[in-house]
C-alpha cells in the first residue's frame, strides 16, 4: 500500500503560480468592472435598484468567469444565460411550494445543479442565484416569477459585453468548435504530422476516464496538446533549422524572364518550383502549376501556349516562406501539413538565401536516423 506523503499533500495547499500576464490581469479587472457596472446600470434603470443589489452578487461571478475565464465551457454563452434562467426558475419554484429558509434552499441549489448538467448549461454562479431567489424576501414575494425577466435580460446584457470586450481585446469568445484543418490533397486521411502522435478518440478515452470535470474546452485542450507535442518535437530535434538543411546553390528568375528560360531552368533542375527575385527581394514564385494555368482554351481542343509572355504575368506574388532559423518542427508541419513542396527561406532583411524542399527535410531524417543510439531521433513523435 502506497504511503501517506504529508509534505506532498500540504504543498498541495498552497497557491498555484498563475501563468498570466500582467496584461491579463489588467484585462480580466477592467473587464469585470465594465461589464458587471453596465449590466447592473441596465436592470437598475428598466426595474429597480432592489433588483439589481438581489442579482449582483451571482453577476458578479459570472461577470469573472465570462471576461478572465473565457476559454472555460463553464463561462460561454449557454451555459450564462440558460444555467442563470434555469436557476432562477428552480429558486423561486422551490421557496413557493416548500417554503422559504436555508434547508430548502440548499435543495434548491442542488436541482439547479442537476437541471443544468441536464441541459449542458453547468454555470456556479448560477447555484447562487438559486439560492438566493429560494431564501425569498419581500422583492421575492412581490415580484414572484417576474423576476426572470431582469435575470433574462442582465445575463444577455453580460453576454453581449462579455463578447464585445473580449473580442476587442483578442481574447476569441465565445470559444468556437475546432474548425478543421482540412487535408490539402481532398482526401480523408489525417495530416501527415498527426499520423503517428494522439487521436481524436484517444483524447476521448482519456476524457472519459478522467472522472472528474475537467475545466477547459475539449476543442482548446486538444489544441493544447498538440501544440505541446509540437514543442517536444523542437526540443528533441534541437539544433535542426532550415538555414542548415536548405539548398543555397538557388536558381532563379526575374520577373521579366521569358518562360521559355524559366521552363528549361525547371526541366534541366528537376525543380517543381523557381523563386522570382528582383534586387536580391524574394516577389514571386513560379510553380508547375503556374505555367499549367498559364495554358487557356481557345475553343474547342485549343490552347494557347504560355510560352513567349513573361514570368512576372504568371508567377504567384503571394509567396509563403520561412525563416532562416526556422526550427525542424516548423518546417515539418508547413511541409508535409500545407500540401507544400518547397519554401524559399530569407535572413532577417528578407533576401533570398536558399530554398527548402521536402528532398532536404527527408534528407535531413535520414541523417539523423544514421547517428548512434544516443541520439534520441528514433522516437520521434512525428511523422513526414
């Protein structure tokens, strides 16, 4: 049997570091204080003060949750608006068929509990507003099931100031669903960098065997761990930047070069893809598909030939790129994720000074799978 640690189960107790900034907390104060002042303003001038001071207490938490804890599936929209309404409707319920004091209102605290688990609308603030509305009062007795107008309308007034200040201040709420990365081959397979690391269904098994409520987005935990994969992968594969991987014997064209040059260049080279430089400054890319585009019809089983018109008319201006110290974890996702071939790579005054291909990155593995055992690459959590 395992040992009781005391020390261990004391340290515990004490307060975690929190990771935020100092922006952070100026944000998350200046926000609470914005929000909860207006919302309260509002319900003070379409009912009463009375009103305001019996809701505040529970708007003031939630006013907390919704602008410092924004990312929390606890503080989006739903869960403010229906977990407040929904409790509210439980408190006064129960203070009228059972009776006001604290025993029932400590019931009452408990099925607003289970009616927002019931409807996925799980809000703490809310359990004390059910508590509250349940002890009952002369502003309970006058006003009854009236009063869920005023919660109704300060938890939307919330809401809405929740997702003007947050978003003004970049702080994405309410937080949305993963959007999918898609796969830029139109197919169903993952991307090749998660291929070998954590799937959507093993985070789901984890979730469910956690046992406890874990206080963060499914979609932002996900995320999060991805990104700390990313960030072990760097770490693993220190040292690795595109500036010592990339080819810098580059050939390339201006934008008045002729196709026909560039063509050859492409055809000699084995290249799928020439960067088109003016003045030692990267402007364009000429691809394959690029002089395929460059082929229009003209009528039936017609085409025009690009060749005899300058690079400049069909190159692609907008041109992604990467930078010299560009870390080997960065250049796997843009290389095997974004479906991209090759990328130009520039110093920090943005010339040209080689171009990385997934030849090199491939290259650049074997290498590193050649060295000694003490080398850690074998394990790598990432796939190409």
């Amino acid at each position: 049997m395992k040992s009781f640690d005391l020390p261990l189960w004391l340290r515990r107790l004490a307060p975690s570091a929190g990771p935020a900034s100092n922006r952070e907390w100026l944000r998350a104060v200046v926000g609470c204080g914005l929000s909860l002042s207006l919302s309260l303003a509002l319900c003070v001038w379409l009912f009463d003060a009375d009103t305001a001071q019996r809701i505040g207490p529970p708007l003031a938490a939630s006013a907390l949750l919704v602008i410092a804890v924004a990312s929390s599936p606890l503080a989006q929209p739903w869960s403010l608006v229906a977990g407040n309404l929904v409790s509210a409707l439980v408190g006064l319920a129960f203070g009228f068929w059972l009776g006001h004091g604290w025993p029932v209102a400590t019931l009452a605290m408990g099925a607003s509990v289970l009616a927002m688990l019931g409807l996925r609308c799980l809000h703490p603030p809310s359990t004390a507003l059910a508590f509250s509305l349940c002890l009952g009062g002369p502003l309970v007795q006058q006003q009854g099931l009236h009063l869920l107008l005023p919660v109704s309308l300060a938890s939307l007034a919330l809401m809405a100031l929740a997702l003007l200040y947050n978003n003004l201040t970049r702080t994405p709420y309410p937080r949305q669903l993963a959007a999918s990365t898609g796969n830029p081959h139109l197919t169903r397979d993952p991307l090749p960098s998660q291929r070998l690391g954590f799937r959507s269904e093993d985070l789901e098994q984890a979730l469910a065997g956690f046992g406890g409520f874990v206080d963060v987005t499914r979609e932002d935990l996900e995320r999060l761990l991805h990104e700390a994969e990313k960030q072990a992968s760097g770490r693993l594969l220190g040292g690795i930047t595109a500036e010592t991987i990339m080819s810098r014997d580059i050939r390339s064209v201006s934008p008045r070069s002729r196709v026909e040059q560039a063509w050859q260049l492409l055809a000699r080279h084995h290249l799928k893809a020439l960067p088109v430089v003016e003045d030692g400054r990267l402007v364009g890319i000429l691809t394959l598909t690029d002089l395929f585009r460059g082929v229009h019809a003209r009528g039936l089983g017609r085409l025009r030939s690009p060749f005899g018109q300058q690079v400049g008319n069909l190159m692609t201006h907008r041109v992604q790129s990467l930078r010299a110290d560009a870390p080997l974890a960065e250049l796997i996702e843009r290389l095997s994720d974004q479906g991209l071939h090759c990328l130009p790579v520039l110093d920090d005054h943005g010339r040209l000074v080689g171009m990385l291909s997934q030849s090199d990155l491939i290259a650049a593995f074997r290498h590193l799978w050649r060295q000694p055992a003490t080398v850690e690459a074998p394990a790598l959590p990432l796939a190409v």
